[in-house]
C-alpha cells in the first residue's frame, strides 16, 4: 500500500512538474514577431514587358497555372478558355440591336492559351471598394486578379498583343441577401480567414525579398508604384518562381467567376467586355452596369465622329446604391442617375477645370467603381488628362517612369505596345489603380495584417 502510495505521488509530482515546465516554456518562448505594414508594390505587382522571347523565361505562362496540389486542372481551364475567347468576339445577345461598337477580333494565334502571360497580379481584400458605403451596399469581396495579356513569336516576329484579360479569383463566405431591388447580386461576405493566409505569404515574400533570399540581392519594396523590383535583375526569376507557388498555393479553379477583356479590331477600336459565371447559363458577357440594361460591350475609338459607344450614363454623384443596370429587372432607369464620365471631354469641349472634376471624381474609389462608372472612363482618366496637357495633374503615387505616355493608352495596370510608334510595349500604371491600391494597403495593413 505504501509502495503504491509513494508511486502515486512520484506520478503526480512528476505531472506537475512537466505542466510546469510546459508553463514556463509558453511564458518565456519568444512571441511571433510582427510583420511590418505592406507597401503599394506588394499588393499590386507588376510584371516587366518582355522585349523578346528570352524574356518569357522570367514570366508565368496562363497555360502553366495549375490547381491546389493534387488537382490535375488548370486554374483556367480549356473550357473557361473557350468561353472567354467567345463572349470576347460575340458579347451581345442575338435579340439586342446594334449599338455601334464594334467586336474584338482575335487573331488566331492568341485565341491558343498557350500565347498568354500573367502581366499583373492585384491583391484585394474587397471589391467592388472598401468605404463603409461601397460595403453597406454590396458587401465585401476579396479576391486575386491576375492581369493576362497575350504575347506571341511568330513568323510575323515577337509580339505583345493590345488586349488585356482579368481572372478574378474570390474569396467569399456565404452571401448575404441583397439589398431591395439589387437581386441577383447579393452581398458579399468575405472569407477573411483564407484572405488572412494570403496577406501572410505576401508579408513573407516581402521580407524573403528585403533579405536577399532571391538572386542574393537585396531587394526593397517602397516607393511608388513601378513595375516590382523583385521582378528585374537578379531576383526576377526566383521571385517569378515563388509567385507563381503563392498563387497555386491559394486559387483554385473554382474561384474562378469573374472575368473581363479589352481588345480591338486592328488596329482600333478598343472594346470592352465584362463577364460573369451564373447558374445553368455558365460564363456569360454582363451587360453593362452603366449602359442601357441591354448591351455589353462598349468602344473607345480614336477615328469617327463619336469615341465613346454606347455612351454611358454613370452614376457616381448619386448616394451610394447597389441598384445599376446589368442583370437586374428592372434595371436603375437612366433618369434616376447621375454621374460623370470621361466621355463628356472625350467627345465634346470642355474647359480644363471640369475635366478635372471629371477624373478627380471617377479616380475616387468612395465615388466611383464598377457598378457605377464606364469601362471606358475607368481606362483613360489619366492618359487623356496627360495627353492633353492639363495643368496642375499626375498621377500621385506613381512612378512617372510607368505614366501612360499616349491617350490611345488605356492600360490600367499591364503592358501597352503603341499602335502609333512602335517599338517595346510600355508597362503602365494609372491614377486610379495607384488610388485602389492605398485604400487597399491602408485596409489590410489595418484590419488583416498581424490579426
């Protein structure tokens, strides 16, 4: 009895001290250390254009984005590919009459999946914005944009084409039911646990970069908006390596629901198209939010008598609303909007101090985004303020090396190859992406990072 006694005793003395132990171990072990706030340039990363076919080397390739490990499809699958490339060509329904724009002709050689690159990649905690207004009304969405853009080599020599795509991957919970009049569009409720992970492997990435892990050079990240330094010299294809890890790591095919497309009818106009995947139907071209309820695709061409076609009619000095003119029956009336767009100076005379007013306010992400601005203003409310010379205006926030340098440029955030001059495509960042990208390192650096 008192043998056993005494092991019971020796049992729980020795338990005590190994929860003491384990105490002493959690209380003295060293916390994780906190990760600095991010910079606009990890968040928005933009990809050098290539100059040539050994450049491709230092570029992700569409067709070699694969799924989560163990899946055999790619993130973009064949026949994803196929639909994009058709509601590219065809947008607007059989029933809708002519609006005037004309209709993105592809050549042959870029309707391959194969000719298509990664040119950006845009980190975003919430689409369509992150106001409290934006969020009151749509919810918030987070999500990874991949900017594609095509680029061949071929007897015609090496070629970046004049068209763009956007792969836009989200990360949301169940939705929340829409506000009155806004269905089918509910309210995004953003998974903010996988977007946690994410922001995480960004700040990794960052500080991988700053401590010479890539190319055993130094690399900082600061500064304004410019092509990413990780992506030139040394590091650009180690860190190319470990982007394309990241984005393996957190997409996955069936994140894929959202797409758009710029491209022209050589060698002008540009049209633009959105897309969206909804139930039964698959991926379809969205009217747009801004247009008539009917027609998708709107133009901006630098010949004839109208540039801007369909004009649209924005709404974006109107209280906040979820209500807009693509897929909701009915659709907000034109009477009840107002709004500007850059088609009032494209297509008419203006003095320079309402263009100002024009692009300061569709630059504005608490006034302006998708839902309630044009295609068309969104993409050239830099270019033409430069182009025309206007006093007093740049693009704060970006590195004038990446300024659009001609008005027919109506790159956001990608690569420009001038149909005018010629020469190497120019990589390009607007005000507007500059703008999006602060709110979005302020939101994240804020209420993601760290938490």
């Amino acid at each position: 009895m008192h043998g056993s006694l005494f092991r019971r005793r020796i049992a729980s003395l020795l338990a005590a001290g190994m929860m003491l132990a384990a105490a002493l171990e959690v209380g003295t072990a060293p916390a994780r250390a906190a990760s600095r706030p991010l910079a606009p340039n990890d968040v928005s990363i933009l990809f050098p254009p290539p100059k040539s076919a050994a450049d491709l080397a230092n570029l992700i390739a569409v067709s070699d984005l694969a799924g989560p490990t163990g899946l055999p499809q790619r993130l973009f699958s064949d026949a994803d590919f196929t639909r994009f490339i058709a509601n590219a060509e065809s947008p607007e329904h059989p029933s809708v009459p002519d609006s005037g724009a004309r209709h993105i002709q592809f050549p042959d050689e870029v309707k391959k999946i194969e000719a298509w690159f990664v040119a950006g990649i845009r980190i975003d905690p919430g689409a369509p914005g992150l106001s409290p207004d934006v969020i009151a009304q749509f919810g918030r969405q987070p999500q990874i944009r991949l900017i594609i853009q095509p680029v061949t080599n071929g007897p015609g020599g090496f070629k970046v084409h004049d068209t763009a795509g956007h792969l836009i991957f989200s990360f949301s919970l169940d939705a929340d039911p829409p506000l009155g009049g806004c269905a089918p569009f509910p309210r995004f409720k953003p998974d903010d646990e996988a977007f946690k992970a994410i922001v995480r492997d960004v700040a990794t990435l960052r500080d991988q970069l700053a401590a010479g892990d890539f190319g055993k050079v130094k690399v900082s990240t600061a500064g304004d908006l410019n092509v990413h330094p990780g992506l030139v010299g040394a590091s650009a294809k180690a860190f190319r390596d470990a982007l394309k890890t990241l984005l393996e790591k957190h997409l996955s095919p069936q994140r894929l629901n959202t797409m758009a497309v710029m491209g022209i009818a050589p060698p002008e106009p540009w049209i633009f198209v959105s897309m969206l995947r909804v139930p039964q139907a698959g991926l379809i071209a969205v009217p747009g939010p801004t247009l008539d309820g009917m027609h998708a695709a709107q133009m901006f061409s630098a010949i004839g008598e109208r540039h801007v076609v369909p004009q649209p009619v924005t709404n974006n000095q109107n209280p906040m609303t979820c209500r807009h003119a693509a897929l909701q029956n009915p659709p907000l009336p034109q009477a009840d909007r107002k709004g500007v767009s850059t088609s009032e100076f494209i297509d008419g005379n203006v003095p320079n101090s309402r263009i100002i007013e024009i692009v300061n306010t569709i630059a504005d992400t608490k006034k302006s985004h998708f839902f309630n601005t044009d295609c068309v203003s969104c993409h050239t409310e830099t270019a033409q303020p430069l182009a025309r010379k206007i006093p007093n205006f740049a693009p704060l926030g970006v590195n004038r090396a990446v300024w659009p340098k001609e008005d027919w440029n109506v790159r956001n955030f990608g690569w420009f190859p001038s149909f005018l001059h010629g020469g190497p495509a120019a990589a390009t960042i607007t005000r507007r992406a500059a703008a999006e990208t602060i709110e979005v390192v302020t939101f994240i650096n804020s209420q993601l990072l760290n938490k």
